[in-house]
DNA sequence: CACAATTAAGTTGCGCGCAATTAAATGACG
DNA sequence: CGTCATTTAATTGCGCGCAACTTAATTGTG
C-alpha cells in the first residue's frame, strides 16, 4: 500500500485540522478564564510580554509576539481605553511609539498569576507532556517559517524533488 | 525550587504561544499554497470534507470542523459565489440547507491533490512525527473540550478566597 | 388541534490576522 | 543642502471565529 493520493487528502485533513482545533479550543479556554481580567487571548499575550519588559516600542513587541502593526495598533488602542497601557511618540525617534504599562496594567499582573495553572488543569498535560509538545510545535513553527521565506517548497515549477 | 508564580507566567506565555504561532505559522503557508486554487485555509477544509461527502448539510459539516452556522454560513456564500457549491433547502426539512459540490468543486479536488504533498515538505516532519503530534494535538482538544464543558477548571467555586 | 419547546440557518457585532496602502520621520548619498 | 530609500505606525479591506440574537420549520404535549 502506498498511500495513494486519495489518502493523502484524508491525511492532510487530519494534521492541519487537528492543529487548528487545538489552538481553537485553547483560545475558548482562555476566554472564558480571562474573561474576570477583561482581556482577550492576544491582549493576554500582548500583556505577558509587557509584563516582562515593562516599557517597550511597537516594532519589538510585534517581534515578541510575530504580529504586525495592522494587528497591533488596533489592539493597543484597547488596551489603552481599557487604562492598561500607555502610548506615546518616542522622544529620540518620532517614528516609534513606546508603550508603557499603567499602575492599573502593572497591577493586573497579581490577576493574572492564577490564570496558567487554571490553563494547565484544564489540559490535564503534566510538565513533560508539556515541554514535549511544545518543543514538537516550536520545531514545526521554525520549519515552517524558513518554508515560508524561502519561497514556496514544491512550489519551484522548474525544481524537480525536495 | 518549586516554581514561584513568577515563573508560571514565563512559562504558561511560552505553551499557548506555541501553539498560537504554530497555527499562524501553517495558516500562512496554506495561504500561498491554496492562493492557486482560490481558496481560503477554512474554506479548505470545508472542501475537504465535501470531498468525502459530497452532499450534507450544513449541520454535519459544522460537525466535522467544529465550526457553527455563524462561520460556515457566510463561508458557504462564498464558495457558493465561487461556482464550488450549491446551497439547496432540504425538500423534507425546510430547516436543513444540503450543500452539495457542483462539477467545479469536484474537478477541484484534482488540483487540490498536490497540496498535502508541498504542505508535508514544508513542515519537514517525517509520517512518524506528523502522526505523533497530532495525538497529542488531538488528546490537547479532547482535554481542553472536557474542561470547557465541565464549568471552569480551577474556579473552584468552594474556596472564597481570591 | 393549539401552543410551547426544540432545532437549523442566518444575521449582527466585535476582535483578531494579514495584505496592501498611506503618512511621517529618519538615514544615506551625491 | 536636497533628494531618495528605508523604517515605523496607522489605516483600510476582507475573511474567519464566536457570542448573541432572529427567523422559520419541526417536534412534542396537552
């Protein structure tokens, strides 16, 4: 038997798809446990990196979090009117804006410290299994993203084999 | 050392960040690989399904993804648009919509064949790993979904204290 | 039969995520 | 010095994904 393309279809449903219902189950965990906080999941994500460095442009938490101002900027704005965070020009490079947390942001943090092990009881995961899939899917995202830049694989009409 | 909240935080952004970034990672080398065939990522996968049945309505096929009406209904329009698919009321229940594939859509599978092919080459994984992450994966979603449905995890709602 | 409960799609509103574009500031170079 | 390329945010447009609601058909119950 070798797999004939048929069944390829049938594979492929299964990796994309089971990657896509996980990070979507995630994302409903999340939200109804953050829903006390007020914050979405990439509000949460934009906040654990804020929570980290405390001050920081937008250009460098985009590369923190692989998002682009389109996503960004927008998503500040929230979580500025929501008094979390403060945006303002940089002094030495008007180009930049410096986002800041608040007392009210910097004090969310007290929150939200409960927030991973509810997250991890919810996986029933231990440690191990984990850093396992962890370490599975940061492989997976850094293999992707080199197909991604160098151009499409398999894409090369004149190429002939990978 | 027993892992001060501290840590918990560091730890917790680096597990559902993986797999956020992961699931956007795979989302954007789909998208230039589906460009071709006119085709978003989700509309993909409904495609995939069609493959397999190809008529159903919309209810089954929101059971197979784990999608509702409030996504697949305006995703349907679209392919319907597309000339992929055709919405029909189901004659002995006025309350079902039967999607079914036009000749279009099925010819499409043919050029839908060599995707999985180029997807597989850029994630770099081997049958073995793709077959591993995705029990996990899969175990991830069953775990997050029994958590989701049995009230909050960890809310604890006997404790007062917060 | 009448009438409430249930079920299936559709609609609306909001927040991402990303491509493409715009605007402003900075830097490089002749 | 002026011109042009680069960098940084913001904006626009579109397609999900989901909660909440609406509409219509079916089922269940008296």
């Amino acid at each position: 038997m070798n797999t004939p393309d048929d069944d390829w279809l049938r594979l492929d449903q299964q990796i994309c798809f089971s990657l896509h219902a996980a990070s979507r189950a995630f994302n409903s965990v999340y939200r109804v446990i953050l829903k006390d906080l007020g914050l979405t999941y990439p509000q949460y994500l934009v906040m654990l990196v804020l929570w980290e460095h405390d001050e920081l442009p937008v250009k460098k938490l985009g590369e923190h979090l692989r998002l682009d101002s389109g996503t960004l900027s927008p998503l500040l704005k929230r979580l500025e009117a929501a008094g979390l965070v403060r945006r303002e020009r940089s002094a030495r490079d008007e180009r930049s804006v410096e986002v800041r947390l608040t007392e009210e942001g910097t004090a969310l943090r007290q929150r939200a410290l409960q927030v991973p092990r509810r997250i991890a009881a919810s996986t029933g995961f231990g440690p191990e299994e984990v850093r396992t899939l962890r370490a599975h899917l940061d492989e997976l995202t850094t293999a992707l993203d080199a197909a991604a830049l160098t151009g499409t694989p398999g894409d090369s009409p004149a190429d002939g084999r990978s």
